[in-house]
C-alpha cells in the first residue's frame, strides 16, 4: 500500500484526487483498498476545512417542510402574517423576521441555523414586556442611529438587537428600556425613543478609541471650573470634548428623537467609562455649558456608587423638579460656571446690563453667553440679552451629526 498522509496544499488535494481514481475498483480488503479507504478520509477532511457545504437557503428549507407536510400558503399565515406577507416571503420579496423565524422553528421544526443562516446559531428568547415595534425606527434610519433596511419596521427587533449589540449588550442596553428613577422626565417622554437615542449615545462611545481610563473621584470643583473656563475659546465646545477624553470621559452628541424632550444623559459603558450624551436640541452656548457641567455632576456624585446607570435630563423642568440629586447637578454647574461669592458681589445680577454681562464674564474667565443664560433663567426673561447666548454656535463645532 503507498504511503497516505494528511492532504496540506491545493496540489497534494490533487494528487490524492487523481490516485483515489486510479484505484476506483480496489477490492474492499486488499492494500489497495485499504489505501483507497485511507485516501477516502484525508480527501473528505481536506474538504470539510476548505470546502465547507454551505447552510441550506431557508426558503427552500420552508418550501421542502411544506411539501413534507403538506401544507399550503394558507396554512403559514399563523406564522408569518397575512397570505401577502406569506407569499412575499416565499417569493424572496420579504426577509424573514425574527418573530417569524421563531414560529418556524417552534412549530414548523425548522432549525434556527437555516433559518439566521449561522452555523450553530440560536434564535434570541423574546423579551418579556419590551414591545420592539414602538422603536422609532424609521426616524432611527434616517439619523442613522441604524442601517437603513427596506422593511425597516418590520425588522425592528433585528434592528435594534443589533444596536444593543453594539451599545454594550443586552444587559447594558435593556434597562434603558425602562422608567428609572435617575431621569429628570418630561411626562410625555416617549420611554422607546429615549432608549434608542441612549443605545445611540453607547455605541458611539464603544466605538472611540481612547488611551485614557477614567479614574473615580477626578470630577471636583476645581474639575468642573477648568471646563467652564474652556468655554472662554471660539472652539470651546471641541476643547471640552477632548479634555473629557484626556481623562476617560467620552462626550457624544446626537440629535434628540421625537418625544425624548431632552437636554443631555450622564451614563455609564459596562466597564464603568462615563459617558455623556448631548442633543444640542437649543443650539446655544449658555445650554451646552449648563448642561454639560450638569451631567459631569451626575457622574461624579450620583453614578460613582453602582446604583444608577443613567440620568436623562429635559433642563425645560429645572425650576419644577424636586429630586435632590437633580438640585445638587444644578447647583454644582452654577457655582463651576459663576462662583456664588463672584455672583453676588458683581452689579450685572441687579443691573444686567450689556457692559456688566461682559465685566462678569471676564472677571470669571467664561463666556459671556454663560452670565446672559443665568440672568435670562433667573428672570424668565428670554427677550433680553439674546446677542449673548450664542445661538446657533455650538451645532456648527460638532458637524455630520444633523441628517
């Protein structure tokens, strides 16, 4: 019997092609046959790595259940929907989603791996109580917070697992799904659009490199002041930003959706990294700062124990709001941007005039747009001092985020 070794390379393959078939009609029981049946194995190993079969086309594989069965287009309808949605499918017009893939499995017997066409996949358990059709999707699409998808709603639990995925997993992504303490809310927030710009906000940051670790306790006072003077620079808003990176802190912006009547997020990756999420919904430079310094706070006091993963923020309600912690985020962004001793000993709190708006601001080293927003907020009074406030600065520093 010749020697029989394990095939490595394309020309040994061939080799062992062209000798299987040289002795094609060896007797079962001979050196030649026990070469052949030797020759039979290492030419099917060689083919299994390298010439895998592929996974069979789930739409054949319901065609050939149905023919097994036999069962019609009608008798599918329980599982995929109305007879369009049943002939759609098998036509190759509609892709299978994943509430239809699991009824083929589950009552058709079909395996999960034709039918996600992933060799040993599974299909993802439902999740009790989360309805993925009130995603805002189609809104979600066009912001590209997802993939655009030619039944983008019809997908939407493939959509957005896949951005839950991306945000850190289900476990990091699910409980944004759910009313939680930590948020200063408007009453008509939409709680699924709120979670898909959150489940945004993460996944932009997984995605930023960073050489910098955040490390407990960094955010002081004297933390807060250095950000509020950036503020000071034309560029302000990107200088914060990176100062933030320089030490583990990862700023996102991303326009609000629909019914999220919100100003920013303070919130936490799996590995402890904060990140805060802002929409820039009042493009005005007094907002950004205020609210910036407001959610720094969140994560230094308020995030720092474990127990919260997140605090949203609708400023809008800021005079309304009774949570101590919320009180605590206000008054720490107040004192970072204009401390309480300069406040009340300066004549532009008593006489807001333009000149005094512009004396406070140097003497404390901030943007005059800072002193204008907190007289303005003070008063209620958004008429007056207008030519301070930066409208329309700060969406300009942070482009390609407006679709």
């Amino acid at each position: 019997m010749a020697s029989v070794h394990l095939i490595r390379t394309a020309d040994e393959y061939k080799a062992a092609l062209a000798r299987a078939e040289e002795i094609m009609d060896a007797e079962p029981g001979t050196p030649l046959g026990d070469e052949l049946e030797h020759l039979a194995m290492v030419i099917e190993a060689y083919e299994e790595k390298h010439y895998p079969i592929g996974l069979p086309d789930p739409i054949s594989a319901i065609q050939f259940r149905m023919e097994q069965e036999g069962l019609s287009n009608k008798d599918l309808t329980p599982y995929l929907g109305s007879s369009a949605k049943v002939s759609e499918v098998l036509s190759g017009k509609r892709d299978l989603t994943l509430p239809m893939i699991r009824a083929l499995n589950k009552h058709l017997g079909i395996p999960a791996e034709v039918l996600i066409q992933e060799q040993g996949g599974s299909i993802p358990d439902d999740v009790e109580g989360l309805d993925w059709g009130r995603f805002p999707v189609t809104e979600m699409v066009k912001r590209g917070f997802i993939a655009a998808h030619k039944n983008a709603k019809a997908n939407a639990e493939f959509l957005i697992r896949g951005l839950m995925d991306r945000a850190g997993g289900f476990e990091v992504a699910a409980p944004l799904c759910r009313k939680s303490d930590g948020a200063r809310r408007n009453a008509k927030m939409d709680s699924y659009a709120l979670a898909g710009w959150c489940m945004h906000v993460l996944s932009e940051a997984q995605m930023r490199s960073h050489t910098h670790n955040y490390r407990k306790g960094v955010i002081s006072h004297a933390f807060l002041r250095k950000v509020a003077k950036l503020s000071a620079f034309d560029d302000g808003p990107k200088r914060a930003e990176m100062f933030l990176a320089e030490h583990g802190i990862r700023l996102i912006v991303a326009p609000h959706l629909s019914n999220t009547y919100l100003d920013g997020a303070a919130m936490l990756l799996a590995d402890g990294t904060p990140v805060i999420g802002m929409t820039l919904r009042y493009d005005r430079l007094d907002n950004f700062w205020f609210c910036l310094l407001h959610e720094l706070t969140h994560v230094a006091r308020h995030l720092a124990d474990g127990s919260e993963r997140m605090f949203v923020d609708d400023l809008d309600l800021r005079a309304k709001d009774d949570d101590e912690r919320e009180r605590e985020a206000d008054e720490w962004a107040e004192e970072a941007l204009i401390p309480r001793k300069e406040w009340d000993a300066h004549p532009a709190q008593d006489a807001p005039y333009p000149s005094n708006v512009i004396s406070l601001a140097q003497r404390v080293g901030v943007h005059p747009a800072i002193v204008a927003g907190r007289i303005r907020w003070r008063d209620r009074n958004y008429r007056i001092l207008s030519q301070f406030v930066g409208a329309g600065e700060v969406r300009r520093h942070f482009k390609g985020h407006w679709n």
